[in-house]
C-alpha cells in the first residue's frame, strides 16, 4: 500500500512539475510579447540594422537560432518593419523604368521637354501616348505617369475612372484625383475657402481673402458690401485662367452700372488685400511651387525657388510689369533690410504654414468621402501633384493665397526650372532602407503604439496599418532625397498646425459639389485607414525626435526653431501656451469677454468682469513692453487687438512713459468681413523713470549712450563721472557763449548720489549741456514776441507735429485745439493772432507709392494753403522725421522752394530720431547694426543739410541716449504725448498711482530749463503736451529761431 502511494504521489509530482513549467514557459513567452511594443518603457540593447546574408536580423547564440524558429512565425516588430519596407522596395524593383505621358498635346508641347532631360539622365525611357487612341488605359509596368492637363485626368484621357483601382504597388499618377474641384479651380478654391471660414480655426487666420461666387452669391455678397466702409474695394474676376480684373466698389454709382453685368455672368468677387506689401513702388506677388506626395495623410514639401513678380496697381488691372520677375531669396533679403533681422525666418516660416494648411483643407473633403465597396479602394498613396501657389502679403507680412494652380508654368530661368524638376523627380523616386532609423524613433515615443494584426493591444493608442507603415517609412526616405524641397508637413513644427486640423474634423463642412457624399467614392481612405487627423500627434513627435538626431540646419532653421524668434519679433506666443476656455452659443453673449490676459502677468483695476470695459494698471518704469490678448465668450466672436482686422492672440505692444491705451474688440467673425460688437479698454501707465532727489554735494554724471543700445562705436555707455564741476556751476554758468546752431555737439547731465547706480540719479533735473556753447532760455513773453508775424510750416512725420504743437503751446499760453492730422492742418490764432502755423504728415506710407504725393508736392500744398507767404525768415520751414529723411528729399525741398520764388526762407531740418527699437507687432525693428548705420546717416545727412543752408535740429544722439523714455506710440519714437486736461486726466489719476513729478507735469507747463524760465501762464490749458525730452529739443528750435 505505501509502495502504491510513493508511486502514485511521483506521478502526481511530475505532472505538477510539468504543468508548473508549461505555466513557466507561457509567462515568458506573454512577457516578451508585450515587452517587443514601442512604448518609451522599453529596455534592451541598441537596435541593429539587417544583415546581408539574409536581410533579416537574427540574434546569435543557442537561444538565437531557438528563436529564430518563433521568429519566423512571429516576426518582432523590427523584422516585421523591415519585411514591409522591402515588400515596397520589391514592388518598385518589377516596374520598368518607363515614364507615360498623356494629356492635352499643347501642355505636353510646354511643359515636357524639361522633365524628360532629367528622365532621360536617370535612365528613364519616356514615352508620349497616342492622344488618338479609343482606348487610353494605363496598364502596364511603367513608374510614372504624368499627365498635363487643367482638368482631371479621365476628363483629358490620361486614363479612366476604373483604371485607377487597378494601378500597381509603386506606380505613380501625376494628378491628385479631386483635388481639381477642391482648390485649383479658381471658383472651387472660394466656396473651399470660405466653406472653411466656418471653422474658428480659419476665422482666426484664413488662408485667402472673403469672396463670393456671382452670380448664385450676389445678393449676399451685395449685403456684405452695404454694410461696410466705402473704403473696402472689390476684385471681380472670371473664373476662367487668365481672365480680366476689375477693381469695383458697389457703393459708388459709376461702379456699380459695371457690377450689374455679373447678375447673369458667372465671376469670382473677391476682397481686395488691404494694405498690400510694397516692393520699389510696386504690388508684389509670389509664386510658390509645393509638391504633395501624398494627400491623406498629408505629406508636402515646399521648394525654396520661388518667384517674386511686380505689378501694377488696380488701374492697370494688376498686370505684371513687363520685367523678369526676381527670386524668392532676393525679396527676403530685401526684406530684412526693410524689416529687420530674422524677418526672412519669420516669412519663410509663414509660407510654409500657408502651403501647409490648404491641402490640409484639400484632405479634410478627400477623407470624408464614403468608401468604395472596391478591395482596391483607391488611395491617394498612388497620386502626386507640383501645385503653385499665388501669394500676397500684406504690409505686416501676413500672407494670403490668392490661385492655385495644378498644371503650373515653371520658371522661364533655365537654372530655377531645372532645380525644381530634378528635386520633383528626385522625390518621386526615392529609394532606401530607413526602417532601422524609424523604429529607433518609434521607441522613443511618448505613445503606446502597436501594429495592426501582429501586437496591438487595448491599452494601445495607435495601431499602425501596413499603408501607415509605408508612408512612415516613403516620408523618410524622400527627406533623405529631398534635394532643396523643405518638408513642410509632416514636421517638428506641426503643433502649429493641432488647432487647425482639430477644427476641420470637428466642424461639418459641405464640398464644392454641395455635399461630402458627391466627392469621388475613389478618393476614399475607407474607415479603417488613418488620416493626418489620426496621425498628427504621432507625426509630429517623429519629427521632433528626428530632427534632434539629425541636426539638419534645413529643419532647425527654417522649421522647429523659430518658435523663439516669432515669439520675440511678432509678438506671437506658442498655441499650447494659451489658456483654452469654453464658448457659448448664446447670443447675449455676443459683446462679452471671458478673460484678459497678460503676459508678464498685469494687475487690473477693478478685477476682470465681462460686463466692466475698461481697466487700470500701474507697470514700473523699466517695463517696456507687454504681451496681451483676450478670449470672447460668444463661439462666433474673437477678441481682436487695435481694430476689427487685428491679431487675435497674443500681442506684444509697446508700453511707453504715461498712460498707454490698448484696445481690445469683441468682433463677429460670422460674417465675411468682421463686425465690431464692442470694446474693452486697458489704460496702462508705465511710471516716470525713478531717482531720488540729488545730494547736498552730488557727483555730476554724463550720459552719452546707453549700455543696452550702444549706437557710437569707441563711446562710453552708461554714466560717466563728469570730475571738476558742481551742479550749481552748470546751472549758473554764464561764461559759455550762445549756441549759433540747434545741432551743438552735447551730452546729458544728471545729478546722482554715485554714476554707478542709476537710481541714484535725480533724472528729473537732467539737462542736455553742449560742450562749447549754452542755449539761450526764452521767456513766455520773449517768445511771443519772437514769433510774431512769423508763418510756421512743419512738414514731417508724428514726431514734427509734437514740435508744432509744443511751439503752439508755449507761445499761446494753451492748446486748445489738437489732433493728430495725418493731412494738412493749419492754425492761424495763435499768439493774439500774430502767428499761424501749419503741419502737412509726410511721408504718407499707408498709400501705395503710384498714389503717395512726392516731397516737394507737400511743399507745393503747405505753401499754397498758408498764403499770403514772405519771401524772408519770417517764413520758417520745418522738415524731418524719425528715419525716413535721405538727402533726396532736400534736395526735392530745395527745388520746390525755388519753384514758388521763396529761397529766402528760413529753412530748418529736424534730424533723425531713436525709435523703432521695440519689437512689437505691426511695425518692423531694427538691429543694433542697423541703428549704427542710422548714426552714420544721420551725421551725413546733418553735413548735406547744412551745406544747403539749413539750420540742423539734432535730436538723434539727445534720443538714443534715452531711448527708453519713450511715450505711448507702437513706433517706440514719440517722446512727446498730448493729454486732455480735465476729466479724463482725472478719472486715469484716480485709478493709477501717478508719481508726484508726473502730477506736476499734468498739472502745469514744463519747465524744461529747469525752473529758470519764469512760468508766465495763467490760463488753464485744454490740452497739455507732455515730455521733457521733446519739450527740450522744441525749446532748442525755438532759441534758435529767436537768437538772432
């Protein structure tokens, strides 16, 4: 019986022991399958490439070959990876080397030669179908076919309908079947465009201008018309490529009899770009040519060889200007001497954003046709397309597509064409093994990604399809074979791009044809295939990790890393930065704020309230600048920045010395062009630069430069030690004879504690001392008398006009009247009637340069408006402005002086000026170089002026010196600012804190000699004009007007 029991409990033994070691191996087995996922947990020894001998890896030793067996069965997912790449290599490797071509014979006798050299030099056999032949077809084993068409391909007979479910892995269609009827129809890119306007994401930043389609449209177009500015023009064109333009605005009678042509012809109305970039005088446009690879997902690239076309303004019809048109990369460098540095970065990068986000569009309506019951559902994988874009911008450098062209010409310049083909067919025939270098960066994802039908998992958040694998691994291996294209999508930067596609799947739009269901059952994806909508975070993130492999200073520079240096030059801040708030469909909500936000964090007064509009915030004086923006509560509103066409997101503005108004309007994007519903206000007052009252025995310091604009080469920055000299010398001293010019070499003198720390400094007593001479200090009655019987004329930008005005102010004994004219102004009661003055704003740069009046026609229209004129120095002429002034423009003074017979005038030029230093958003800065090179042009132009006989006003270095003083202004160059006295003065002192020296500069004229000039007004001033910078300068002109 024991016997019987031992034997029974040894087979019991072994069968536990052999069940525990079936369990055993499961485990194992289950653990490696899940540890093979690409999830950023994944531990291991580095991946290794294939090897020769059998083009698949197989690891070595006892458990290597056990494996292998497993393996053959259960390919991990690096070997299954690389049997999908070479499956797409093989299908390449049975296709001849044999490029179709078919199309519409005029095409063909344009556009083919060239690519078939570069065929031809890679060993291509290319061959021109019979256009005569009943039975197009496109079977066979060629690569490539191209078909040159302006329509689809079935509709020129490059092939029919069902043909294109029968191409063979590998082979390639140079159309994008649809795409025709999405964007490069000119009427299908408008109902595309404005379809998508519909999306916040496009309101916000559309693509293309509003337009209508007449004459379906015309009545709504009509409305839009009526309710808005007479100002806004209208381009009417017909849809037909190369068709007439006209310029028309629906208000004016005469335009209007011409419009009434369009209620039986079909034509595209679309709005005229406002403020358009002027190049030499000229409108510009530009001609991008983008290829698309692959349509869903999205994969596009953008050559750098574009063209960049003059042309003439709207009365010539926007025609060209018959000469040869320049190169992309010359208007960029044009650009950044126009704009400053890294503007070439900033536009290239939004170019690539505009060519980006249309076939993003263009996918949108591929994708959400309905599947094909076909197992050879058409994809897109097979299609190509060389499109070219028509581009404007604006005057702040925004871009705008205007056509699109499928079939485009290419550049007449032999070498551009060329670059263009080779890189195109370059593209199209990349080749290579990249599936190492993929499923490296696959692992390192932030995704837990498995591939679809071998290891996906539930807890997966991507399973990767066999077409998501090859458009993984053909991106690749066309970036490595890119030649100059500039892969534009997908791409580092495409976190830029997360809004807009989230928007576009979110939104029900309606194609061209009236419904999504009308789109070609062939361009489906069918629903179990990915769109970029799927893919994009995964995209972007390989992208990212590829470029930090890389290194490639193509990506970095014109893609990823310029997120820093829009942030700085445009005022942008990156999208996930952005407080993500909800909206409501209700419309009470229409005029309503959810928030204001700031950056650097501001505090407002009162608390943030949707039904309070205006706010209140103090900023220390060595706050300069400041991001803001809003959030509207309404989903059909935005929260624009300065008017109803401004930046919606974050916007850096300038914050200068005083109170600063920044304006924030509730708009109502759901009409093509926005309406404003209402306003929000923020009054920021940045406070006076700080000091302390100077000591018993002070240390008098110079200031020449300062150290963080350091404009004179070999020139002390920052204060300086004047030794020898007390603050009661220089203000008693009398041994210095009068300056005989406004233009004395000098330097600022302040009273400090110690010149080694600035808030020592009692800057509130700070003078502007000449070295070799003083100024003679006018009383109130001594510059009446001065200026009696004098005319005045002031011709210049805003920074002549705060002369004006001071000048107005000092001698008159109040301003009462002021605004700031950017025309022709004249003020005859001034100085008991004894003296009249004038202002004409020159240069007018919102005007093109065929419609901006020229100098001496300003001169011509001052004159003319201040008769009767003297032929002698009572008649006194003020030119100049911030950086505009170049010796062409006295010298056209000079001639229209000569013209009206008054060369005796007194003629005084006012130099340039510090400013544009700031940047902020819709206006350009310049570098330090670039404010070096203003100080050689300054000191030129003061030599040239005074060779003609002019007197020199030199505010130049007085400015530069105090660059950060400057008053509100986007242009960072006012050092001048008029205020309402009275209520408004009033209700900002009784919300900020306002310092005790700037009360007194509210509160009573400006004492700019410092408290030697006997203050002779009595009566209280309507208006008051504020600055002690600008108020010593305009005191400078006047002692030198009256010092004769």
């Amino acid at each position: 019986m024991v016997q019987r029991l031992r034997r029974l409990f040894r087979a019991r033994a072994w069968d536990i022991a052999v069940t525990l070691l079936g369990l055993l191996s499961f485990s194992v087995y289950f653990i490696h399958q899940n540890k093979i996922t690409f999830e950023t947990s994944l531990t291991g020894s580095e991946v290794q490439g294939p090897q020769q001998s059998s083009g698949l890896h197989r690891p070595s030793g006892a458990r290597g070959r056990q494996g292998s067996k497993t393996a053959g069965r259960h390919p991990s997912p690096l070997q299954y990876l690389q049997q999908v790449e070479l499956s797409l290599n093989r299908s390449r490797d049975y296709l001849h080397e044999t490029v179709v071509v078919a199309g519409e014979p005029g095409l063909i006798g344009r556009d083919l030669l060239p690519y078939k050299r570069v065929f031809q030099e890679r060993g291509y056999d290319v061959r021109v179908r019979n256009p005569f032949n009943n039975s197009p077809g496109i079977s066979g084993n060629w690569t490539i076919l191209l078909c040159f068409s302006y329509g689809d391909g079935e509709r020129s007979g490059c092939w029919e309908k069902e043909d294109l479910a029968h191409l063979k892995k590998g082979q390639l269609v140079s159309h994008i079947v649809g795409m025709r009827d999405i964007l490069w129809r000119k009427d299908a890119l408008c109902y595309t465009t404005n379809e998508v306007r519909r999306v916040p994401a496009f309101r916000r930043n559309p693509v293309s201008p509003p337009c209508w389609l007449l004459p379906s449209q015309l009545g709504e177009f009509l409305g839009v018309a009526d309710a808005l500015d007479a100002d806004v023009r209208w381009v009417f064109k017909t849809p037909s490529p190369g068709g007439d333009k006209q310029l028309l605005q629906p208000t004016r009678d005469s335009d209007f009899f011409k419009i009434k042509q369009y209620f039986t012809t079909r034509a595209i109305v679309q709005q005229y770009f406002p403020s358009p970039l002027i190049v030499d005088g000229h409108l510009v446009s530009i001609q991008l040519y983008a290829l698309v690879t692959s349509i869903s997902p999205l994969r596009a690239f953008l050559h750098p060889a574009g063209l960049v076309q003059y042309r003439f303004n709207s009365r010539q019809n926007f025609r060209k200007v018959p000469d040869e048109p320049f190169t992309l990369s010359r208007l960029l460098e044009r650009l950044v001497v126009d704009h400053g540095p890294e503007t070439d970065i900033i536009v290239w990068d939004r170019l690539q954003a505009v060519v980006t986000k249309t076939p993003l569009i263009a996918e949108r309506f591929v994708s959400s046709a309905p599947a094909n019951n076909s197992k050879n559902t058409f994809r897109c994988q097979s299609c190509f397309q060389l499109l070219s874009f028509d581009v404007v911008f604006n005057s702040t450098l925004h871009p705008m597509v205007l056509e699109i062209n499928g079939q485009p010409s290419l550049p007449s310049n032999h070498s551009l064409r060329h670059a263009i083909i080779s890189d195109t067919i370059s593209v199209l025939l990349a080749d290579g093994s990249t599936y190492a270098q993929l499923f490296r960066d696959l692992k390192k994802l932030n995704f837990k990604v498995g591939f679809k039908g071998r290891n996906c998992r539930p807890h997966h958040q991507v399973c990767l399809t066999i077409s998501d694998l090859e458009y993984l691994l053909v991106t690749r291996q066309q970036y490595q074979q890119r030649g100059a294209y500039h892969l534009v999508y997908p791409s580092p930067a495409g976190n830029e791009y997360s809004s807009v596609i989230r928007d576009l799947y979110k939104f029900p739009l309606q194609s061209f044809s009236q419904s999504d269901a009308h789109l070609d059952p062939q361009l489906s994806n069918g629903s179990p295939e990915h769109t970029s909508a799927d893919m994009h975070d995964i995209l972007t993130a390989l992208e990212q990790i590829h470029l930090r492999n890389s290194h490639g200073p193509d990506e970095s520079l014109l893609n990823y890393h310029t997120d820093d240096v829009i942030s700085e030059i445009s005022g942008e801040i990156v999208e996930e930065h952005i407080p993500q708030l909800p909206c409501s469909h209700d419309e009470a909500t229409l005029p309503l704020l959810s928030a204001i936000y700031t950056d650097p964090p501001l505090n407002l007064t009162p608390a943030f309230d949707p039904e309070i509009t205006d706010y209140y915030v103090n900023v220390p004086y060595d706050q300069h600048w400041a991001h803001v923006w809003g959030v509207a509560m309404s989903c059909g509103c935005e929260a624009r920045a300065f008017n109803k066409f401004g930046p919606s997101g974050p916007t850096r503005v300038t914050l200068g010395v005083g109170v600063n108004q920044i304006n924030l309007l509730t708009v109502d994007i759901t009409h093509s062009v926005p309406w404003v519903i209402s306003t929000y206000t923020l009054h920021v007052a940045r406070q006076q630069r700080q000091g302390n009252s100077p000591a018993d025995e002070p240390q008098i310091c110079s200031l020449k430069q300062d150290c963080s604009l350091q404009f004179m080469k070999d020139v002390d920055c920052g204060l300086s030690l004047e030794p020898g000299i007390t603050w009661g010398d220089i203000i008693n001293d009398r041994s210095l004879p009068f300056c005989q010019s406004p233009d004395a070499s000098g330097r600022w003198l302040v009273p400090c504690k110690s010149c080694s720390a600035q808030e020592s400094c009692s800057w509130n007593d700070s003078r502007w001392v000449p070295y070799l001479c003083r100024y003679r200090k006018l009383s109130f009655t001594e510059g009446q008398d001065c200026l009696a019987g004098k005319k005045l004329l002031f011709i210049g930008d805003s920074t002549n006009r705060g002369i004006m005005y001071y000048i107005m102010q000092r001698i008159n004994g109040t301003l009462e009247q002021w605004d700031k004219t950017h025309q022709l102004k004249s003020y005859s009661n001034l100085n008991r009637n004894l003296t009249s003055a004038s202002f004409y704003y020159y240069p007018q740069f919102w005007l093109t340069a065929g419609d901006r009046p020229a100098l001496d026609s300003a001169v011509h229209e001052i004159i003319a408006h201040s008769q009767p004129v003297e032929d002698n120095s009572n008649t006194i002429l003020v030119v100049g402005g911030v950086h505009w002034m170049a010796n062409q423009h006295l010298r056209l003074v000079e001639q229209a002086l000569e013209r009206e017979g008054l060369t005796n005038v007194r003629r005084v030029m006012k130099s340039l000026g510090a400013g544009f230093h700031q940047p902020v958003y819709g206006v350009h800065n310049l570098t330090i170089q670039e404010q070096r090179s203003l100080f050689d042009h300054n000191q030129e132009l003061s030599q040239y002026a005074t060779s003609l006989g002019y007197q020199v006003l030199d505010t130049f270095n007085m400015t530069m010196a105090r660059y950060t003083e400057f008053r509100p202004g986007t242009c960072s160059c006012h050092f001048h600012e008029v205020v309402e006295q009275g209520q408004y003065q009033a209700d900002i002192q009784s919300h900020l804190h306002i310092e005790e020296e700037e009360r007194q500069e509210n509160s009573a004229p400006t004492d700019v000699f410092q408290k030697l000039i006997s203050n002779d007004w009595a009566q209280q001033l309507s208006y008051r004009v504020l600055g002690k910078i600008s108020a010593i300068y305009s005191e400078i002109l006047l002692s030198a007007i009256c010092g004769s």
